[in-house]
C-alpha cells in the first residue's frame, strides 16, 4: 500500500525522497513474503529447520532420521545407526502392521533396553531392534478412542470411549451421557492437560470424573450437514451452574473403583494430582468457587478419606495453582512447591511432615524480581534441580540448574534469548532448544556440569533472500508512570523517515501471555512482517496483566478485566504518535480472543486514537465467558454488577466511530458466537456500524490453509479504511 | 455522493456545470428525506393518508371516526354516527372490560343487526349499541391461543392453543408434539393461508392436521437468551422428507371428528378447501409432490369417502392451484374456477353435475392475454361477478363486473393505477381505494350499476415539501429478444445530464412478485428515493419469471431458477449502460430472498459488469430451500441434479471479483442461515472475499427499527465501494 496523504505530501516525497526511492527499487528486487510464505498453513509457509523427535533414551541423544533411528554420544556428539527405517518396516510387515512413514513419532521411554514405543496409529507396539520383533498389543478397542495414557514400565494402558473409561481393554467406569470420565476438566485451568494419574508403579490410576449434565448447553450450529445441526457443548458460564468433579482411584489388582471422599463437589476446583512416591498417598490442590483459597490436600489411597491440609494459600484477588506438587527422587519426605506467595513464581521446599509453611518446615529456593517458569528435572547424584525461568530478561527463558543444598544457580547454556530444554534421565545432559532475536533455532546437546556444548543444529533462516523489516524492541512507562512496558516496533525495510506511515498495533493483553520476547526476531508474527512491507508501522505492547512480570503486574486488572490493560495500550499509541514518522490519524488495531476484546474496547472507549480495528473471537461480555477463567479475574456477576457492566462491551456499542470489523467463528467452542452475535444485536439498537465476518467450521481461531484467508481479509479491511 | 472520476472530469463538470450547481443550490433549501422518513420503521416515516376500518355493514358503509362510529349512505354519502367511543367504552367498563382506544379494529359482520364485533384484545364480545349492552364470551381460553376463527353467524369460535384445535373451550384434537392442528399448512403455499374452514351453517369445521414428526429440524439459535438457546423449526428441505397433511371434519353436533380417506398423505399437497353449499360435500384440489397434476375431488362429509374427481389439470413444468372454487349464490349446480390453462389465469363456470373441462361441461368467462387477480364477490339479482384483472396493463389492477350470462366486462371506478375493493352485501356497491403514479391513495364509493363515485377521502402526497426524484417507467426487451420487460429508472432530481451516476439495479426477480407497478410513484421504494437523492440513477426491471405477465412469461425458468432471470436483468444492466449519463464502470445490484439470489448470482456469472452488491436474506443453494416452493420451479435435487448445480452460488464462489455484501438474519426461518453460511465457507475456500453481515433477532427480513439500520447499513456499503 502506498502511503500518500494528499497532493501536497506526495509532491514533497517526490521532491526529496529520490535516494530512497532508488533504495525501494532495490528493495522491489528482493521478495517480499506472501501472506502464503508467512501465515502457518500458507502452501509455502516454512518453519525454521528443526530436528524432530529428538529426545533421550537413558543418557543417550535419539534422532530420528529421514530413513535411521540415529544414537548421539552426548560427551563427543558421535553418532551410530541403530536401526533403519525399512529394518522396522520389514518387522512391522511380518507383524501385519502397516508401515511407518517417518520415525519422528516413536518414543524411547525405556533407558536401559533396545525397545521403541510406536504411536497411536500403530496401537502401541513395541519393536525391538535388537529382536528385530514387534510386540502388538491387543487391549485396544476398535472404535474410536482417546486420552491414551500408557506407564512405561508396567504396560498399563488407559484411555476413553466416549465419556467413559477403560484400562487395558476393560470398561471401568459405566456413566450416563453429561458425565465424563478419564479427561481434562475445570476447561484445561489451573494447569489441567489430561485426566488420569498413574501411579508410580502403574498398579493404580487415578482420574477426574466430571459430571456435567447440570451445565447448560451452548448450541453451535454446523452448516456443512444437509440440514443444519446443533453440536452442544457444555458451557459453564460466569455465575452460572459449574460442573462437578470427583477423583477416582482404579485398582487393577482388585478392579475396584475408590472415589475420595472430598464432600460436596459443588464450587470446587480439584487440580494438580500427584502421587506420594509411595503409593499410599494421593495429593491434590483444592480451590474454592471464589479462587482465593487454596489447600493443599493429602488423601489416603487406601480408605479415600483425607489425611491432612498441608498448607492453605489466600489471596485477596485469587491464587492460581498450576503445578503439581514434586518429591526429590532422594528423600521422599520432601517435595518441592511453586508459589506466587511472594509476588513471583518461586521454588519451595517443604516437608511433607512439616507445617507447610509455617516456621522451619520450608525453604524457600529461589528469590528475587523474575519467575521460574517450568522444571525440567532432577540430577539426583548432585541434588540439583533445572529450571527455565526469567531471571535473564523477562523477554527470556534460560537454563538454569539449582543446588539444593547450597541454592546456588547456575546458567546452563547461554544468556540470550527463549529455550526450551530436555534432561536427560541422570541430569547430565540436557538438549537446549532455544531461538534469539537473529537465531531462528539453535539445538544444543550440553554437559549440566561442565557446561561443554555439542552443537547439534543452527538452523537457517527461513526468511533469507526475502525482504524483511526492521523491528526493534524497547519500553515505555505503563498509564501507571512508573512499570516498565515492553514493546516492539517493526518498520518498513524501505523505511523512510521523512514519511508518515499508518500504525497498527497488534494486541493480546490478557494474562497468560506475552507478545514480545527475545526469541526469534522478537516473537513477531507472519501478519505484522507482511504488513510492515505493506507500508506499515507495527507495534505491540505487553501490558500490565500480561504474563511473565509477577503477580501485582497480572492482578492489578481484577474485577475490571481490559480496563488498566486499555489504559496502557493508550500509552502505546501515544507514544506512537510520538514518532515523527507515524501518522497519529492513522492508528489501526488488531487483536484475536482477549486481544479481540482488547480491540473492540479500545476502539469504544478511545474512538479519538483508533481509526480502525479488527477484532477476531473477543469477549464482548464476560457473562457469557466460562467460570474458571472468568471468575477468576471477574469474580461473578453477581459479586461484581459494576465490573460486568463496566466491562461488557455491549454496554459501549453507541460509542463506536471509526470502522470495527469482528470476525467470529461459528464453532467457536472456547468464546461462543453469542458474544460477537450480542453486540452486533446492541450496535443495531444504537444505531452503530460495525462490520462482521463468519468462519463457518472453525473454532477459537482460523487454523489451517483458511488462515491465510483469513489475514488477507484482514488485511483488505486495514487497506479500505485505514 | 458527489459523482467525480478524477480530476481532469472534475474540472470539465465545474468550467460547464454553473448553472446546475446553482440549481442544486436551489435543491439544496427544499429538505432531502432521511431514510427516518422513507423506510416503514422509522421515526418520521408517514403511510399515506388512509381511512382504516372502511367496511361494509351490509349496503352501508362504516367509516370508523376516531371518536365515533360513522355510517355512509352510499346513495348520497351522508355520514350519521351510529355511536361514540364514548359510549362503547361506557358499555365496555360496565361489562368489566377495558376501554377500546380506538375503532378502527371492530367489524360488522351482522348486516341487519345493531352489534359489533370486538377485536381480539376483547376476546371478541359483541357491543349492541341499539341497547348498550356487551355480550361477553366465556368459551376462549386463559392462556395464548391463535389462529381463532369466529362463524359470526352462529357464532361458533375455532383458534389453537399450541398445536391443538379448540371450539368453544373445548378441545377436539389431542396431538403430540410435532403434530399441528388448525394452522396453515404446505408453507402457505398453493393459497393456503389459514387452517380452519367452517361449513355454511357453522355446524361443520373442516381443519387441516399436519404431522410434521418426520420432517428435519433446522436449529435457529435465539443469542438473546442468558446462554444461547435452539429454536428449532421443522423445515423440509428440496428433496428431503415432507410432512403429511390429512383434513378432519368435526361435527359440533356429534362432538365426533371424522378425517377424510384420502389415501396415504405422503408427498401430496391438499389445498383450497371449500364446502358445498348443503354442506354435504368437501372439495378440495389435491397436487401431487412433483406439482405437475392437480385433481378437484370431492368428498362425502358423512363418509370422509371420495365421491369423485371433477377435472384433471397437468403441465409440464407445474401447475399451481392457488384460489378455491366458488359457487354462484343462484345457483348451487355451479362453480367458478380459476385456471392459468390457456396461459393466463382466466375464469371459468363449470357444473357440478358435468364432466369438468370436457365438452360443454364448461363455459370460459374471461379469456385474453392479461390476467384475474381477484375475485370480489357477485351480485345475485344482476348475476354478476366483480373481479380485479391486468386488463388495462399489466403494471395495474381494474376493477370490473363481468355479466355471467352475456360475458360482457365493464370497468367500475377509472382505468387508471392499482385499485384494491371492496363489495358490498348486495353487490350494488364497491368501496374503490386505489393508487396511480400520482395518486397517493384516493378512496371512492361506486355505485357498481350507474357508476356514479362519492370520493371519501384523496390523500396528501406523504413527500410534499421534499426534495423528490423523478420517475420513469419504460420497457425493453428480455433476452429472448422479443419479451417487453417494464422497467423503472428513478433519477436525481438534480439531475444533470451532462454528468455520469453511479447506478443501483434493485432486484426482486422471483415468482409472485412485481416492482413495477402503475400504483403511487410506479411502486418505487423508499431507499430508492433515498439514493436517487444521493446521487443515483436508481434502476428496475420485472424480468421474466416474475408476476402478472401469465404463465409463460414466469415458467420460462423452470427448473434453472435465476438463469433466464439473470440475463434478463443483464439486459437491464446493457440498457443502463447505454444511457450516456450513466456510468457504466459503477453499476450495483441489490435485492432480498429472491432478489438475494439474483443479487448474488449477477455477482458472480457478470462480474465484468456489477461492481458492487447487497443481497439480503438470499437463497444460494436450492437444495437448502423448503419442498413447496422450491421443488415446484426447481424439482428435486434427484431428479434435476443439473439445475440444482448449476444455480447452487457456492460452485460460483469463486468468481467473485466485486464487493458482495451478504447480509442474513439469525432467525429466517424462510430461507436458513445456512445459505449464507454455507455460501461464506465456499468463498474462504475458493479464496474469494465476501463481506457479511447477520441482524440477530430477525426472521426473514429486518422489519421495525432496525429497518433504517438496515438501510443505513446497504448506503454505507455502496458509498464506501461503488
């Protein structure tokens, strides 16, 4: 798009921008990426080269190859075959099974033997290379399944039917439709993935049982079928009636069913199940209705009774425990926790025959101004525990190892940018995957202890030959004057600073993410590159509630959810019009699902700053948004009448000016149709014109090849109005 | 909209235009109407001047006052005041009933008698106001009910409550859900459009019993509920399963009801029910589902068994009985039929006793290339029957009185407009309400034998004192080359002939419906007048398929609905082009339903020739249309696969060129969301870029309020692209 304001403005570019010209002539003999090259699902969309599959087997780097299962000496990098794509073949063949097309989905979770764990698609045979033999397994249904979850070393296998539960072959539990056994409940909140819980020795399970069939239903209308079909799905919404759920503890041995006896499960929250290394034990994290309570709960495997609170966590805005308690491998009577207590996500160390964290029965591992974000392991023979956490930049992810004795950290890998890691099964090694703002992908195999480095892959960039724009990463004070924001800027490759150039700021905004990092080139997407060689200025800002800032940077949008976060992207577009050369009457916005809502709000509440937006799946009103989350920053309508109406967008729809484009999908299952649907409803009766686009088939987002549908139109409506 | 291509074009219209800017200066101090005041729904709009309640009681006419009740000596049109609101509402508060604000919803079905007949809100008490008295009912029930249906000589009520049918508070259906008794039937096609048929005597009721328990249900989602709620309507869909129809008779005597063996109901219509005059028969013209044969049977109501078949009607492409028979008061031996046999719907006497339409069986009472639209009713002691036909044109409707014995037409009231009538008891009298291009609305009683015409009331033009465009009617020819299509061309009323407009086709194109008419300003649409005040030349044209123009004028697009139709609107879109103050480069199209398919499709078959459309509420693939109406121009899917390919826009979706705004409400439950849902889906995939728009709420058109929204919403769209 070319950017010319009036004659006048055209005729002075011309009059002294003829070098640059000249430079965007260059420019035009470089490529610039389509929205096919950059958007994921585009033909010719590429990820940064990557190796697939790479895991360890015991202390041994595994790397499948296109055609060879490849073994890495981690102390000197050297590689050996183990087995060949067609030996396996050939094993699988003589075992009636269909063959594998590429060896990135089998697994190794046997250190010490020469087995290979085959995907779902091969039922979980077994193939040894050794043997050259494949173990089938026949305890797997012939319709469709679910939720898999298979311990290693017993063979155990659990998985669903429909609603209900099966282990190894055999129905355990027996539940009416609206109840559902063996999956993730409570909407994936509070760090739920998945619904059952072998223990240690695979000898029992443990799983959610959700009954839901007191939830309302939410009707999502699928328009492919030769009529019109309702699909229901069960949607709790804020203030409304929650499902319930209770813990079961199968025993294979008897093939009993023990549900722990927690009380009422009305208004609950049953999270981060752990076993006691023992087996004797279950525990799990209480949270009440309210989410400002939680209690860290010890069950007796044996009889499902409680045996005792360990500790309780309050708060007055919300706690939100997302990580299961975890026993050191050397003393089972310790574990340690991750808390927010202090205002970052910190390591504790407690005793499980302490008084949580009451006087000396806790030490606290890790302090200070940034957060530990995931462990990966333990090195046992050194007491050392890894961690990814913030503590380089809140922009980064970085290795760290932690002495358990002494609390000493240590950098694993180097300082720059975001990683993600594997250790291997004694700590000594750890695979180190990480991007940084020029390192598309950079694979390292690392010694925890000597810190020596095998590099297994640099990968290219993927954008090489392309022109691409310049971005640059800084920050900017919060509507608050003093916390730090940051943000990013992407300038046309061609940028010329006497022009004036539209802005669009990309925005989220809401907690559990963050927009700009140290990764490759900062976490910007496809659709800003594109734009950005489109004659765009492109921006984003990390407002306070984002994540990766501690607790008081989160909470402080409680019961009033886009309104600070509002505020601090005003800041954002200020200090783009700032800039001598963005054009301040020309500031678009664009976001998707909080960012959605963020876009809509902000486009209401300020129509003076933002021309044009686009908002994808908001949160129009969070009365119609689910309990766990909702409530959880929002408390519930009925608690907080004042934020609600504050915060429902349908309340504001008279305020719009400028040009909003919503863009929904009808089978959105995570923010219904309901919400864009309201507020077109509340722009008709206050005489506003917003514009509206639908994308049958499709859930919370516009995945696959219809995505790049998808930023062309969305592109198309930046184009025609801004 | 100021009309300007470049520069250059700019400049030669301001060095030639003086005088006509002047002009539209001058234009400019007489006040533009808003679409407040042209779009029904509005907050200004005005209906032309009418006098509401105009009826006959007996050979008197009834004018009600708005204080008075007043009756008109149609000799001499002195009015008298039969009684006062005043008195009624005394009467009325006496009876313990609330006031009546006004008279216009009463009747006077009881010509010798003193009484009226309250509407509904009065549970249909009758006022004497000889005595004063209010005769209450105490038969109706408490809670709603529908479809009432009072037999004012005996008195005898028949109305539904949910999907039962009740007489005088008693039920005599007792169906399960998903059976309806005593509605209209067949989606009102055929000319059905109630469900209840009380014999002469008011002893009989002949009722319609639907069971739709078979038919697929289409979910329309209602977002207004606290969470989204189905409102399911059984819709059968071309080709798909339909419900089945039986008639019942109930004996008000016997208290027993007896259902007419007609055989298996599967995939037969059953229409225009009609009583013999001794009540002892039932006719009824049953159609077959592929609606090419139609049979008069008639059936013995003491046995419910078929005592014969009168007559036969076949075509090749369909038949479609639409009006049922109707005795002569003289002579109950025989009926008048109506019938489209020679090409036009013409009228015929036929014999009960006779053989139908075989040799003098029959006498044809009109004949000639125009069209009956109405009957009117007879006049006993001149053996005259008073009909609306096209005979003046096809763009109007005359009343005329047709002498049974000599066949001899005269017109009633001036050969000019569209007249709507009503006859007196006798048939000595018409009240003559009529439209004409300049004629808003003038209303006349006609004595039907002398003709001499009392005016009532010649209404004001409702746009006095407002800029208004002018209006022209022609004709050109259809794309057979020999067809004469009316068109309407509406132009600025600054019109400038020197300049060149952006032009708006708006289009209906569909079966039973006609733009073009001789009624007030040629039947032009409020928006029309809007844009043509903006700086359109606005355009029509009834093309072939559309209504009054006889039979195969409309059955040319059997079977390829919208094909023939499109390449007549092209010669349309030629013709517009052509004219040298048009701008051929900026040609939109809009319509609704019908006029939504012919929008789309133009959209996509003529892109080189439409810039821009909107089409509302549109039909895209036929297959989602209901079975009565779509299978009688169409056939089914099965057995015109070809058809339905072709005109299903969704295998068109990809030859979008243009801006296509698609605009659907979320509550049609005439042509589903699927249509534009599914044409969305078809669009993303084919990589083409629709835009969208859903009215929540709204059945099948936006009506009330949002209508200017809607209005607002289509402006905007063509300011913005064409």
């Amino acid at each position: 798009m070319q950017v010319i304001k009036g004659i006048a403005t055209l005729l002075l570019a011309v009059s002294i921008s003829t070098p640059n010209i000249m430079a965007q002539e260059v420019n035009n003999n470089v490529q610039k990426p389509t929205l096919e090259d950059l958007i994921p699902g585009g033909e010719s969309y590429r990820y940064a080269e990557n190796i697939y599959g790479l895991q360890w087997w015991g202390d041994i780097c595994i790397k499948p190859d296109t055609d060879a299962l490849k073994a890495i000496n981690p102390k000197n990098g050297k590689e050996k075959t183990l087995f060949t794509l067609e030996q396996l073949n050939k094993a699988l063949e003589e075992a009636g099974l269909k063959k594998l097309p590429m060896l990135y989905s089998i697994k190794l979770p046997w250190a010490e033997e020469t087995k290979v764990l085959l995907p779902k698609s091969h039922r979980f045979a077994v193939y040894n290379w050794e043997t050259g033999t494949v173990t089938k397994r026949d305890d797997l249904p012939k319709e469709p399944y679910a939720n898999q979850d298979l311990h290693t070393e017993s063979g155990n296998i659990a998985y669903t039917v429909q609603n209900n539960l099966y282990v190894n072959g055999s129905r355990i539990t027996d539940e009416p439709e609206g109840v559902v056994c063996g999956t993730s409940v409570h909407r994936n909140e509070f760090g739920i993935h998945k619904g059952t819980f072998w223990s240690p020795s695979g000898k029992l399970l443990a799983f959610h049982r959700m009954d839901e069939r007191m939830v309302t239903q939410y009707p999502l209308v699928d328009i492919t079928a030769r009529v019109g079909e309702v699909n229901n799905i069960r949607y709790p919404m804020a203030g409304m009636t929650s499902h319930q759920v209770t813990i079961g503890i199968y025993n294979l041995n008897s093939g009993k069913t023990l549900y722990l006896n927690a009380g009422d499960p009305t208004d609950r929250y049953f999270t981060n199940i752990t076993w006691s290394p023992d087996e004797k034990s279950l525990y799990l994290i209480e949270v009440n209705r309210d989410q400002n309570h939680a209690k860290l709960c010890q069950y007796d495997v044996s009889t499902g009774e409680l045996e005792g609170v360990l500790f309780e966590e309050k708060h007055d805005k919300y706690v939100e425990p997302q990580d299961p308690i975890l026993f050191l491998p050397w003393d089972k009577t310790k574990f340690i926790y991750q808390s927010q207590r202090d205002g970052f996500k910190h390591l504790y160390l407690i005793d499980t025959n302490g008084n949580g964290f009451q006087s000396d029965s806790y030490k606290q591992l890790t302090q200070g101004e940034w957060l530990v974000q995931d462990i990966l392991g333990f090195n046992t023979k050194k007491q050392e525990l890894y961690i990814l956490s913030t503590e380089q930049s809140p922009l980064q992810s970085n290795i760290y190892k932690v002495n358990l004795k002494s609390g000493k950290r240590t950098l694993i890998g180097n300082n720059e940018g975001v990683h993600r890691a594997q250790l291997s099964a004694s700590g000594s090694y750890v695979i180190d995957t990480y991007t940084a703002p020029n390192v598309p992908r950079c694979i390292n195999l690392i010694n925890t202890q000597n810190g020596k480095s095998i590099n297994l892959l640099t990968a290219q960039n993927p954008y090489a030959g392309f022109q691409m724009p310049t971005i640059e990463v800084g920050t900017i004070k919060a509507s608050d004057g003093k916390t730090d924001l940051y943000y990013r800027l992407v300038k046309p490759a061609d940028f010329d600073s006497s022009k004036q150039y539209p802005a669009i700021i990309y925005v989220y905004g809401g907690p559990h993410a963050q927009m700009i990092t140290n990764g490759f080139m900062n976490g910007v997407r496809g659709w800003d590159i594109y734009m950005a060689n489109q004659g765009y200025i492109m921006f984003s800002l990390d407002n306070r509630g984002s994540s990766n800032r501690g607790l008081e940077f989160e909470n402080v949008t409680f019961r009033k959810l886009g309104v600070e976060e509002g505020k601090d992207q005003v800041k954002g577009a200020e200090f783009l019009k700032s800039l001598p050369y963005v054009d301040g009457n020309r500031i678009g916005v664009h976001g998707w699902s909080f960012g959605g809502h963020m876009t809509t709000a902000l486009m209401l509440r300020y129509p003076e700053i933002f021309k044009v937006g686009v908002a994808g799946g908001p949160v129009i009103d969070w009365g119609y948004y689910e309990i766990m989350y909702g409530e959880r920053y929002m408390d519930t309508p009925q608690t907080n009448p004042e934020g609600y109406k504050e915060c429902n967008l349908n309340n504001h729809a008279g305020k719009l000016k400028g040009r909003l484009l919503i863009i929904h999908d009808d089978h959105d299952d995570t923010c219904v149709p309901q919400h864009t649907l309201s507020f077109m409803k509340a722009c008709v009766e206050a005489r506003t014109y917003p514009d509206l686009f639908i994308y049958p088939g499709h859930k919370h987002n516009v995945m696959g090849r219809d995505r790049v549908h998808l930023h062309e139109k969305i592109t198309r409506y930046f184009q025609d109005n801004l």
